[in-house]
C-alpha cells in the first residue's frame, strides 16, 4: 500500500517522538484514561496530557467524554490507528 504524503508526515510526527510513539502505541485497540495510559508507557502522567493534547491537534486522538473532568476517556482515531500500523 502506497502512503500519501501527509501519512508520512504525519507518521514521522510521532516517530520524532518517543512518548507520542508510546502513547499512540498504548492506545492501538483500547480506550484509555491518561493514567493508564502513563502506566502502560512509563511516561509521567504530567507529561501525558501535554502529549495527548499535541496528539489531538493532529487528530491522531480523541476523547470521546470531553465535559468531564477526571477520568477522560482517549482512543485512536481512525487516522491514528492507520499511523499506529505504519510505525513498525
């Protein structure tokens, strides 16, 4: 399958990073709290919400119960998960 080029930028977006590379790949198949996500990557909760909002500005993301406070919930989007398959 040939990659667009916004694909392969967007995938090389997550591969300058580690954490967005752990978090995307933590959250491959499953929907998660930031919490779950920290102890899964090995990355500080602090340092999660920072890459999970970075995340969702590339739509890579989503949170799907946004009016709460604690205990948001995050999942791939549709392009993330294509991004989470290419990484490898």
């Amino acid at each position: 399958m040939e990659l667009s080029d916004e694909m392969l930028t967007e995938i090389s977006y997550v591969q300058i990073s580690k954490y967005r590379e752990k978090v995307m790949k933590s959250l491959d198949g499953d929907v998660k709290i930031p919490t779950a996500i920290a102890n899964d990557s090995g990355i500080r909760t602090n340092h999660i919400s920072k890459v999970l909002s970075e995340l969702k500005a590339h739509e890579l993301v989503e949170c799907i119960n946004p009016e709460v406070r604690k205990g948001r919930l995050y999942r791939l989007t549709d392009k993330g998960e294509n991004i989470v398959k290419n990484l490898e």
